[in-house]
C-alpha cells in the first residue's frame, strides 16, 4: 500500500491538473515541473557548478518547454536550436574553467533533450483535440505498467532484466508492466476515448509501455552514474520528481507522434 496509496494521490491530482484548470495554467505547471526535473538532473550529474553557473544552464536546457507557449512543433524545435546553440556558447564561456569540456557539453544536451524537449511534448498534446483525454490515458498506462511490473516482479521475478543497471527489474516485471499497461491502454480508451480505436490501442499499448521501460532504465543509469539512489528529495520518502516522471518524459513524444500521424486518433 506504501507504494499504490501514493501513486493513486498522484493521480488524482494529475485528473484535476488535466479536467480542472485552463490551458494556460497547465502549460505552467508544466514548466515548473520540467525545470523542477531539471534542477534535480544538473544537481545530480553536474554538482560542482556554482549557482550562477547552475541557474544559466537551467535557464538554457529549459528553452524547449518555454518555447511550448505557442503549441506548434514548430516552436518547440526553435527551443530546442536555441538550447543547443545556447550550450555552445556556455561551453564557450566556461571553456577555460571545465575540468571536462566534452563531459559538460554531453551533460547538458542530454539533459536538455531527455527532460525539457521530452517533457515539452506534454503540453503540445494537451493543446490537441481531446488532448487532456489523450493525456489521462498516456498517464494511465504507463502507471499501470509500473504498478503490473512492480507486483509481477515481486511475486514471480527471478531473472534479471538489466542487474548492472536495476538490480531490482527483472524479466517477469516487465512482462507483467507489458501487459497491465495495455489492459489500462484498453480500460482506459474504451471509457473516455470512445471514438479511438481499441485495437490501435492494444497494439500501441505493448510499445508505449517498452519505451517507458526504457526511460526508467536511463534515469537509473544516470542515477548510478552520479552515484545518488534518488534524484531528490521533493516527494518526501519517495523520491525526487524524475523518479516519478522518468518513463512518461520517454513516451510522450512517441506517443505525441501517434497521435499527429494518425495512427491512434
């Protein structure tokens, strides 16, 4: 229960975030959040940087998510040339004082993608017809992934999936998050998506759940590459927030390209 009563409060309060408030609170709760993931992410993998330091590389990695206040690709790819071109120039600036310039530069693009771009996909499907739906169900399944994995994985796991990288996932979890993921991908769809496709949604469900595993795994490969168990300490006894939002950052721009190319829409 420690670990469902949680997730279920979550929930409920991203329901509200979602049905209760307008878009363009939405747009900056989710700019809060991505800078929040931010700030954690560059604490953990770049810890010697001063607070101006910090602060110009925050204000550099979050241009892609700022740029979502026009809700186009469009403006969301100028954030994110302007995040790369500005990480050149603090490399540039810094260059003299980096103990590893390439380290730095690898550093900051990763973060920059990986968290703002990725969470920034967020808000360009909220804005898309239904998008507060489409949302909820993104959300959805991979909540019913995690918690699928999480019981399978306690109650059958033996095998391993990653040892070196997650010690505590193994093959049966992650079969189990396949699978509870999809069925919430269906549940989910055929109560408030009616018009979407079920059987798109049981295809795709399999796929979205396999990338979210993903984003998982790379946030504990940062995590143990930094040497650190959790990337905060914001949700008191759980965690920081990208313990929380790894595997939605990975899927919402595939998902986000589900739905423009029409494939689930």
């Amino acid at each position: 229960m420690g670990r469902v009563l949680p997730g279920l409060g979550m929930l409920v309060v991203w329901v509200l975030l979602l049905f209760g408030v307008p878009g363009p609170l939405f747009y900056l709760v989710m700019v809060a959040l991505v800078f929040t993931g931010l700030y954690e992410y560059f604490r953990m993998v770049l810890p010697g940087q001063t607070r101006g330091e910090l602060l110009g590389s925050l204000a550099v990695a979050g241009l892609p998510v700022l740029t979502t206040i026009i809700a186009t690709p469009a403006a969301l790819l100028g954030g994110l040339a302007g995040g790369l071109l500005g990480t050149v120039l603090l490399v540039l600036r810094r260059y003299s004082r980096l103990d590893d310039v390439l380290a730095f530069f690898s550093l900051s693009v990763l973060g920059l993608a990986y968290i703002s771009f990725c969470g920034a996909h967020l808000v360009l499907i909220r804005f898309l017809d239904n998008g507060a739906g489409w949302l909820l169900l993104l959300v959805a399944i991979t909540a019913g992934s995690d918690t699928g994995a999480y019981y399978a994985g306690r109650a059958f796991g033996r095998r391993k999936l990653c040892p070196s990288i997650s010690p505590g996932k193994t093959v049966v979890g992650a079969l189990g998050g396949i699978l509870a993921g999809s069925l919430a991908a269906v549940l989910v769809g055929s109560v408030i998506l009616p018009e979407g496709s079920l059987v798109r949604m049981a295809l795709f469900g399999p796929l979205l759940v396999v990338v979210g595993i993903m984003g998982d795994l790379i946030e504990s490969v940062i995590k143990r590459s930094s040497g650190v168990k959790d990337s905060g300490t914001i949700l008191a006894g759980h965690g920081g927030l990208l313990d929380r939002i790894d595997s939605l950052l990975l899927t919402a721009p595939v998902f986000y390209l589900l739905l423009t190319c029409g494939v689930l829409a």
